[in-house]
C-alpha cells in the first residue's frame, strides 16, 4: 500500500549561503533538495511537500523598504502568498524534472494555502516572530519609532518580530487530499500558509488575512494530522538532533519515544525559533496519530528511512 510522507523543507535550505542569496544559487539549493524527494517518490511514497518562506519574506521587505517612495507597500499576507507561488514553482519544476530525468511523470502542483488562526490567540498580544533581515541596534529603533517591534535575535543582531499565533486548521486540507488522490505531489501550506481569521455571520463563514506569520513546522504538523500522514519528515540543517548540543555533553538521538522526548523540551535543550518549533511539531503529530516523525538534513534523507541517520521520533519504545 502506498504510504503519505509530508515533507518540510526549511527555507533555510533554499539558500545554503548567506553570500549568496541571489536567484541563481536559490535554484541550485532547490534543485539538490529536489534530488532527495525524487528518490522518495521513485522508492513509492506520496509527499505533500512544505517548506519555509523567512529569508524570501526578508528581502521583499527590503524592497518594500527601497521601493516606498515610488510604489505601494505589500501587506504581510500578500508577501506570504507571493513567497507560496514562487518557491512552489521552483519545487514543482525542479522536482518534475528530476522525476522526468529518470523516467517518472508524477505531476507536481503548488497548491497557495490559508491557514486559520484565532484573533484572540495570546501570540497577537506579544509579537515573537523574527522577520525580515539582520540590522544594527540604531536602524532597529527607527523601525521601533515607525510601530514595529524588535528583539535583539541570538547575538546575531536586531530584527523586526510580528505575532506568531498557532495553526488551528489548514483551509486547503481537502483540496490537498484530491491532488493527491489523483497521483500528484502536492506543494502547499509554504511558509507556514497565508494567517487568516474567520468572520462568523449566520451559515457564512468568511476568511481574512491578518498580520501575522505562522511557524512553517507547527503547520507542518497539523497538515500531516489533518491527512494522516504516515510520516511527518521534518528536514534541518543537521544530520539529528542532540541535547546538549554544542557542549562537550551532546547526545546525538537517533530513535527517542514521544515521552521522552518531551521530556528533554521541557528541560529547554531546544531553542526557540531553531529546533524547538520541530520538536513541539513533531511531539504533536505523534501523539495526534501514533505514526512517527523524524527529523534530519535534506542530504540525509534516504539514508535516514533506511536507519541509518536521522532522529526518528516514536509513539513507543521499539516503535516502526
């Protein structure tokens, strides 16, 4: 029986470089991502694929910001389904022609997704979310004076941070589950999908976007619970994850129970914005459905469904 595998591909990866950011480069960066899901589907699975938007999101700001004097702004939601369309098309055609190249004609579809949120989530009422580029302190309070908020983001310098509140439901679900059903490869929920509220009034249920940002592995998550995934792969900058990490004390985990890794969430050996959100995304789905989870590097990803790499993360000890 064919198995469902949603795959999330941090945005991240789509620039390997920070010298290089420049289209050109984001298509190698894709085209190698792309290497690895072809071999997932050439091995039989049906991906849904996902994927980050942060650094993209940041230069369009930028231009925003350039641009002001001659041009209208763009809100936020509109950058997120600009993003959607745009890395969506790099991985659809790279991804087809991988599959081509080897004699596979699976279609691949972008599929531009809302994603719902609570207007009342606490998220909303203290901003988190790091978008946009690095600056130093004095351009970050000029922003500060024009309404936004920063933070100083991990040494690294300061930048803009809007409200992250939780997905609650992937509108687009259904639609995903025909593409699906008709043999594509599904792109969708990029960047995490465009936040949007409901408003209620009578039988209609009408949906507007928000100034918000969703974390892309948090709604990962919840597509692959709202498909019953088989597996949610989560891929990162390194091969697993570790406690302790970067101490002489790192731990390397290659297959750990949802309790126990809980646990080591609880005990704060993830950081926030890197690998916690994977964690707390993966945690979620296999408690939500009892399938795994792993997590791992984009060039890792063959060898980690063999065993041989990756953090697999179970609903019991000895789980598969």
């Amino acid at each position: 029986m064919t198995k469902t595998a949603l795959v999330a591909v941090g945005g991240n990866s789509l620039i390997t470089h920070k010298d290089h950011p420049d289209v050109p480069h984001q298509w190698d960066a894709v085209r190698e991502t792309c290497r690895h899901l072809a071999d997932m589907v050439m091995a039989g699975w049906r991906l849904v694929i996902t994927h980050g938007n942060g650094p993209q999101v940041g230069y369009i700001l930028r231009r925003n910001e350039l641009a002001a004097h001659e041009v209208h702004t763009t809100p936020l939601d509109l950058i997120v389904a600009d993003t959607q369309g745009a890395i969506g098309y790099m991985l659809q055609q790279a991804l087809r022609n991988e599959l081509f190249s080897r004699g596979q004609e699976t279609p691949v579809v972008s599929l531009v997704t809302q994603v719902l949120v609570d207007r009342n989530d606490p998220a909303f009422q203290k901003p988190s979310k790091p978008i946009g580029s690095f600056m130093d302190e004095e351009r970050a309070r000029a922003f500060e004076k024009e309404g936004w908020q920063v933070i100083e983001d991990a040494g690294r310098g300061w930048r803009r941070v809007v409200a992250s509140p939780r997905p609650l439901e992937v509108i687009e679900e259904g639609s995903v589950r025909v593409l699906l059903a008709a043999d594509n490869v599904v792109v969708a929920a990029g960047g995490g999908g465009i936040p949007v509220v409901q408003n209620t009034s009578g039988e209609l249920r009408q949906l507007e976007g928000i100034y918000a940002v969703i974390d892309k592995d948090l709604a990962s998550g919840l597509l692959a619970q709202q498909l019953d995934a088989d597996l949610l792969l989560i891929s990162t900058g390194v091969p697993q994850i570790a406690i302790n990490f970067n101490t002489p004390q790192q731990q390397n985990l290659d297959e750990v129970t949802v309790d126990a890794l809980e646990g080591y969430l609880h005990e704060g050996h993830f950081a926030p914005g890197s690998m916690k959100p994977k964690v707390e995304a993966a945690i979620a789905f296999v408690r939500a459905t009892g399938k795994p989870a792993l997590i791992t590097a984009p060039s890792e990803i063959s060898k980690a469904l063999a065993r041989q790499s990756g953090t697999w993360i179970v609903a019991t000890d000895g789980a598969r």
